[in-house]
C-alpha cells in the first residue's frame, strides 16, 4: 500500500522540483566563507531535506509537524509520515506493519558473521558488519543489475529500505543478548509491533519498557540532511551503491563520539555526581558543582545546541514520561534537578548562546534505570531508529532523481590567491 501511495506522490513532487529549477534554478540561497570551508561547511546550504528540519524555536519538524505532535505516534507511523508526508490511518498502518512482518526473517548466515567477530566487539561493530554482510539481499542491485530504468529506483530501494528497517529490531535486540552473555535469542513475536517487539526480544520485561522504546525509536528518527550519519548515507547512496551499504556508512558515522555517543556522555555525567554526593545532591550542592566544573574550562553534557533556542521537546517528552513511570530514582532526581538549575546557571556565566537542555540530556537516564546499563549499546538504539529517517532521504532522493554528490574542494593556496 505504502508503494501505491508513493507511486501517486511522486510524479508531483518531480514537477515540484522541476518548477522550482526552472523559475529558481539560478537564485542564490547564500554564500560561503573561508571559515566555513575550514569548519566542516557548518551553516553551508547545500542540501534539500524533505523529511525533517530543525526549527529554533520548535525543535524537530517532521514533514513540517513539531516532534511534540506526534511523539505519541508508533514508530511505523513516523515512517510512513516520512516517507509520504501523511499520517497513516488504520489501514495503512497495518498494511506496513504486515509487509514489516513478511520480511522479518534475518539470514542465518548473519548470526555467524556477528558470532565470529573478536570477542568484546564492539556492538556498533557488529551492527555495521551485520548489515553490510546482507548486501546480497539486495533487490536494487539486483535489478539495477538488469537495467532498470531510473524511475524504478526508489521501487527498490524502498524494498531494500524495508527489508532492513524488518531484521534490525532481531539483529540489534540478538547484538545485546550476546553482548550480555546470552546465548539464547529471544524469538520474535508476532503480534507485537516493531519498537515493542525489539523490546521483547532485549529480555528487558514490562509494558513501560515497550513504550520507552517506542518514545525512543519515534523521536531519534530524523535530524536533516546535513548531520553526520544521514549525509554520509545519502553520499553513498548517490552512487547508487546498495542501500544496506550506504546505511552502513550512516552507523560508522554514529559511531564517532561527536556525533552518537551524547546520552551515555550525559548519562556519565549524571552517575558522576551520583557517585560524588552518594546521594541526589541538594539543589546549592548542584549549582556549586556545576559551577565548579565551568571554571575548570568543562562542559555541561547535554546542554546547549547550535540551533535550538528553547529547550529541545525530545527532552521534555522524555521527562514527562520519566514522571509518569519514574518514582524515587537517585539517578532521574538529579536529571530532574539539573534541568531546574543548569540554565540559570549557564545564562550567569555568559557563554552558552542556548543554555537549554537536548534530548540527550534525558534519554540515557531512562535507560538505564530500566536495566539497559551496556553503554556501548546505546548508539545501536539511535541507530535503529535514525534508519527510519535516512531510509526515507535515500528512497526520496532517488524518486526525484537527486545526482551523485560531488562538492567542490580547492586548496589553501587558492584560497590565499584567489579569494
């Protein structure tokens, strides 16, 4: 159903794009400076994005719809509202969970890859080489191999799209089990939707367990065209490489520890204090710690970000279901109470431009107080759920004939002559 629906969108937002070529196609959008290209081209516009973009004062826009509206949402409707710009309605959304559950199935030869790696792999490791190895699954080299026509392209790069988004909850939950010295998987259940049955088959027991995942694998699932991971996936896609190639070159840039590895940071930070107190500290305790640590020239894990300018509404649904679930918990007090002193305390000392707390300044606490204490892992759950997202950027970049990326790079010396 989902195909059908995209099969009516498309010819549309083709001749979109061709409008705005045609009347705009020589327009400037902005320029660039010689600090930008020494700073990672942050703040260059370079890039359509479709599926999400980041408003200062709103935080995460899906399909132009604040993250705070449809965080309720099942991560498969997040999908089929990337993908397509709607909501689905019952029967859409159990048409795509179905063809989900038709392609769940993992390859047995996946488990030897993951089982033969060096013990004490690292899990983003193993979740990279586990779907690398299932390239061979791939219908879009297949039929890009027979010679399909380039309107066909996102026909199977969607199949290819789904068919990992359909064995990553089972290779990621069977990643955990082995890293926790599991031998035994748990079996997928079929009446289960995808972020509870990734749940079910962590081991991790209990119905608010299932809806901290569905609330993770829902907010984590789009960020723009521009951050690490999606842009490193739509580079490579863009050579038509194999889509479960290009989301590899997506997870190895997660991976990095300035790009996915923000909430166990903050989570670290939280323990640290625990651990410093014995205890939740007092609120004067608190602030003289943070006080303490910016003096030493340190950072507040967790807040501050260089778009938004209030606080990210990731966190708040975080919080507002660390509320609700959460009672007498050291680690979550201190969450709670550093939300209440950090950005006061950050607008005194001048620096921070948004002294707001991000969604990652939450989402490690909640984890861990429900008994995902395998730090290292935590990225393999970003992971799962940015799939949803950059699938949805490469199957539309080949809907609307998006090129290979190729920017433009000139040395020092012809910027010292020429500029």
């Amino acid at each position: 159903m989902i195909q059908k629906v995209l099969a009516d969108k498309i010819p549309q937002w083709q001749e979109d794009i061709k409008s705005n070529l045609k009347d705009k196609g020589d327009k400037v959008v902005g320029e660039v400076t010689v600090a930008q290209t020494y700073g990672g081209m942050r703040g260059i516009i370079g890039l359509t994005c479709e599926t999400s973009s980041v408003s200062p004062d709103k935080g995460l826009m899906i399909r132009e719809r604040p993250i705070s509206e449809i965080s309720h949402l099942l991560p498969e409707e997040v999908f089929y509202l990337l993908l397509t710009g709607e909501i689905p309605n019952s029967e859409e959304l159990s048409s795509l969970q179905g063809e989900l559950k038709n392609r769940r199935k993992v390859p047995s030869y996946v488990w030897n890859v993951i089982e033969s790696l060096p013990e004490g792999s690292h899990p983003m490791t193993m979740l990279s080489v586990a779907v690398q190895s299932m390239r061979s699954e791939s219908r879009f080299v297949d039929n890009y191999n027979l010679g399909m026509p380039k309107s066909d392209y996102w026909k199977y790069a969607l199949e290819d799209g789904l068919k990992i988004i359909a064995t990553l909850p089972e290779i990621a939950a069977g990643i955990y089990r082995l890293r926790i010295g599991s031998k035994n998987r748990i079996d997928y259940d079929i009446d289960l939707d995808w972020a509870g049955n990734f749940a079910h088959m962590l081991g991790i027991e209990g119905e608010d367990f299932k809806d901290l995942m569905r609330l993770f694998l829902n907010v984590h699932c789009d960020h723009g065209g521009g951050n690490v991971s999606a842009f490193s996936s739509l580079t490579v896609a863009s050579a038509l490489s194999s889509p479960f190639l290009a989301l590899v070159a997506g997870y190895n840039g997660l991976a990095g520890p300035l790009h996915g590895l923000a909430n166990q940071e903050c989570l670290k930070f939280v323990l640290d204090i625990r651990n410093h107190f014995k205890k939740a500290p007092s609120d004067d305790e608190l602030k003289k710690y943070c006080w303490d640590r910016l003096s030493q020239n340190r950072v507040i894990p967790g807040y501050g970000h260089a778009v938004l300018r209030c606080p990210d509404p990731r966190f708040v649904s975080f919080m507002k279901f660390g509320k609700k679930h959460i009672k007498n918990d050291e680690t979550f007090e201190i969450v709670k109470s550093l939300f209440e002193i950090v950005p006061s305390v950050l607008e005194e000392h001048g620096k921070a431009k948004n002294p707001w707390p991000n969604v990652d300044a939450a989402s490690g606490s909640l984890l861990y107080y429900y008994g995902l204490k395998e730090f290292n892992y935590y990225t393999v759950l970003f992971s799962l759920s940015r799939t949803l997202g950059i699938v949805s950027q490469i199957v539309l970049n080949r809907a609307v004939g998006i090129p290979l990326m190729r920017p433009k790079a000139v040395t020092s010396k012809w910027i010292k002559n020429s500029v």
